[in-house]
C-alpha cells in the first residue's frame, strides 16, 4: 500500500522570507520520517527554485491563481490537502479562502491558523457596522472575515495556541468540535559546538571581548517587534556593562516587510543606536544559516523579545529556539493570551515593554546567576512540550480521523460500486500505523541550508519535476 499523500499549500514558500515556510518544510519533513508522503505546494516560480523539492500548482494567488492550484491539486491525487494559513504567505490575498468551494467535499481538508484574530476595517466610521455584519455571518457560519470558508467548511482546524482557539470559538461557536491545537517546534537546531570555544569565537566576530555581555535578538525584523526599545534598554545598561553588545540577528526582508520598507527600517535602528550612542555596540547581522543562528544562540547570555503586542509561546519558533538552546530568554506577554505566557515559567515576562523595564529584566539575568539557571532549566521543561516527532504524530493522527471521516461521506449505498475520492481508495490503515508511531525514534535533524533565523526547508521526499508533478500527477 502507497503511503498517505499529504498536500502542504504553504502560498509564497521561501524560508529565508517567511516562518510558515520554515514550519511546513520541518512538518514535511517528520511526517515523511513516520511513513507519509508529504507534498510542499507552492508557485512554479519557488518550485523550479528548489531543484524538485517542492510542487508548483500555480503562478498566483488571486482568484485564478487559486482555481489554476486546486486544477492542479486534484490531479495529484491527494488524501488530504493541508493548507498553511497566514496573509502574508498568499500576498495578503483572501482568495485562498474559496479553496473549500472549489475543491469540494470529497477530498479532505485540514487548515492551519498561523495567523489570526488580527484583521479589522480599516476605516473607523466603518468598522462596528463591518464587524457587526461580520459577526453576523460567523455565527451563522456562513464566513470567517479573515478566513472566509478555510475555517467554515474544512474538516479541521490546527490552531498553534490557545489564544487563536478563543477567537475561532467566539466568532464561529458551531466549530469548536472541529478545532485542534497542535503547538510549533523550535525553528533552529542545535549545532554540534564546545561551547566555551563558540563563545569566544563569535564575540571576536561581533567586535567584543571574550567575557563581554551578548544581548540577542533573533527573528524576521519588524516594526512591531519592539528593536527600537530593546536599543534604548542597552544604552541604559552602559553605565553596569560597558562591554555588553547587542545583536539583532534576522533577515531584513520579508513577505510582511520588504524593498525600501525594510531598508527603511534598518536605518531606523541604526539611527537609533547612534543617537544613544550605540554605534558601536549595536550589530545587524541580516541573513544567517541556521547552523550560524544557533552558534549565536549558544553564545548568548540573554535573548529579548519585546514585541509590541506580546509573544505568544506556542507559536513563536524563535523563542523556542532559544529556549532549546538553554538561553535565558525575557520577552513580553501577549495581549491575547495572558493566560498561557504570564504565567509560564519559562520566561521571563517584561510589562509595560519599555526601555528601563527591559534595562532592568536583561540586568537581572546578567548579574543573578541563580535566575539564569532557573530560567534554563525551566526554558528546557517547556521545549519537552514542542518536539517535532510528536508534532508530526498528531498530525497524522489527525489525518487518519479526516480520511476516515471523508470515507463516511462518501460510502456509497448498498448494493453500488466502492466509492473512492479523487479516484484513489482511501488507505486509512496506513494512516493510522504512522498516527500511532509517536513514539519511535525521531527523525534525523533536517538538513540546513538557512534563513536569517529560521533554517531553510530539508527536503521531504525524493527529487521530482516540480510543474511535471503538478501537471500529470506524480
């Protein structure tokens, strides 16, 4: 019997620009380690870029781009289609959310919230009459205003955190059954390395001495990420740590934030550095390979995140990452989710996210040896919570209950020929051997090939014609 085919649609898939990218082709990877057959859907353009590494079903994401992917994906003969949700990934294009109406009832569809709970008009004298009329329809369970059908009409929902699951339950009460959450795994692996060596070594690339203080940030850069602040907080910590160097290690560019946009932005912080004159105490390392992240990591003293509106643990792979790393790690909570950061010990929570607040956090964990370690060792307990062979055994537990839940549907009567979706029998049983291999031994790490903090995608499978699979059905 055949493995299991998993469609991943993942919109615009390059790791080195988005963390969906990065997540899909580390989820691929590990179903493909317990015996599924993963097939990472994009465009042909990222698709040729890859070597065969990834399918291409379309060359957009508009409305004919998404009816041109769903030609294409029926032709693979897929059990399960998987789509990858966050705007950004599809050009901020809503049209992904016609896929259920075009594909149908009879193959199965998971989706993924990676993003969510964030949309809102744009005009104020419109928006409680738009959010009226939008909460209308979702608890009708007509649409979604950021999802439109994805979330209305899929077979299951994954959310990454309990945050995301509160938003879905209020706007669509009659799905609550269908919602899963399944929480992310660390976006970088650790590299072989002795660490006192990799200390020394990656202070001398950043200019410092070898016992100086390293403050990291890591992560796509971004407006709303709080880097001006966490700039602000090193400047006040001169005067205790005159030797302290700060790196914001992340790619400059993103599907969120690019072209003078991002240039713009980089300025912005360099400009920042140099009126509290940070100059030279400041480093913007931009792209980095995986293997490079995670020597910085290992470096580290102390990583901050100090976003704007908080971070939510479960779906943040950064800051997991460095947990995995055994970095203490300060952050702010977020405003969705109080309930699942404030209070996790992992961390250690920063309000209001100001510069001394964060001065005074990234002080303590310097100068108290006793906090640092329990923030590793907490740090530590909580990654045992995010490992990608579990993440990938749910998933296929999951899949199995939606093959079989499709099967249902599409029984035929007695007396009539087996149906069978897409023209393939389901092979339910062989989703169900991969669901219940949780607990074999995991997957060797993934390949590395990099992104400013997030690995480059390892491939799933072997090698095949990226359009040709699309085309003739591989």
């Amino acid at each position: 019997m055949s493995a299991p085919k998993i469609g991943l649609l993942c919109g615009d898939l390059d790791a080195t620009r988005d963390g969906v990218a990065d997540y899909a082709g580390r989820l691929a990877a590990h179903l493909a380690a317990i015996g599924l057959d993963p097939l990472l859907l994009t465009t042909y353009q990222l698709a040729d870029a890859t070597a065969g590494e990834t399918v291409g079903v379309t060359d957009s994401w508009g409305s004919a781009g998404i009816a041109e992917a769903v030609r294409a994906i029926r032709r693979l003969s897929l059990d399960v289609l998987h789509v990858q949700f966050a705007p950004s990934a599809y050009r901020f294009s809503r049209s992904v959310g016609l896929v259920p109406l075009m594909v149908g009832r009879r193959l199965p569809l998971v989706v993924t919230l990676h993003e969510y709970g964030v949309w809102a008009e744009r005009q104020p004298a419109r928006r409680m009459l738009v959010g009226l009329l939008w909460s209308m329809a979702e608890h009708r369970g007509w649409l979604d205003r950021e999802t439109l059908l994805l979330t209305v009409r899929c077979d299951r929902v994954v959310v990454t955190n309990s945050g995301h699951a509160a938003v879905l339950a209020r706007r669509l009460p009659g799905r609550r059954a269908a919602v899963t959450e399944v929480p992310i795994g660390p976006n970088i692996e650790e590299a072989p390395a002795d660490r006192a060596e990799v200390r020394r070594a990656v202070r001398r690339q950043v200019g410092a001495e070898d016992e100086a203080p390293l403050v990291v940030f890591f992560g796509f850069l971004h407006p709303v990420k709080g880097l001006e602040r966490l700039i602000d907080a090193a400047a006040e910590l001169r005067g205790a740590h005159p030797t302290l160097r700060l790196v914001l290690a992340g790619g400059d560019e993103s599907h969120s934030v690019s072209g003078p946009e991002a240039q713009a932005l980089r300025r912005t912080l360099q400009d920042a550095a140099r009126r509290q004159g940070m100059g030279g105490q400041l480093v913007i390392t931009g792209y980095l390979p995986g293997a490079q992240v995670s020597r910085l990591l290992q470096a580290a003293d102390v990583a901050v995140f100090p976003f704007d509106h908080g971070v939510i643990m479960d779906k943040s792979g950064a800051v997991l990452a460095a947990l995995s790393h055994g970095v203490p790690t300060i952050a702010t909570p977020s405003k969705v989710d109080h309930s699942q950061t404030g209070g996790n010990p992992a961390v250690l929570w920063v309000w209001p996210p100001d510069g001394p607040a964060l001065a005074d956090a990234i002080d303590r964990v310097l100068t108290e040896p006793t906090l640092a370690d329990r923030l590793r060792r907490a740090g530590s307990a909580e990654v045992e919570r995010h490992q990608w062979p579990q993440i990938a055994a749910r998933h296929a537990r999951l899949y199995h209950d939606v093959v079989e839940q499709a099967a249902a549907r599409t029984r035929p009567w007695p007396g009539t020929a087996e149906s069978t979706t897409l023209g393939r029998p389901r092979p339910t049983r062989a989703v169900a051997v991969a669901a219940d291999n949780e607990t074999a031994a995991g997957p060797a790490p993934c390949p590395v090939s990099g992104s400013d903090s997030r690995p480059g995608m390892p491939s799933p499978r072997p090698t095949r014609s990226a359009r040709g699979a699309a085309d003739v059905g591989a």
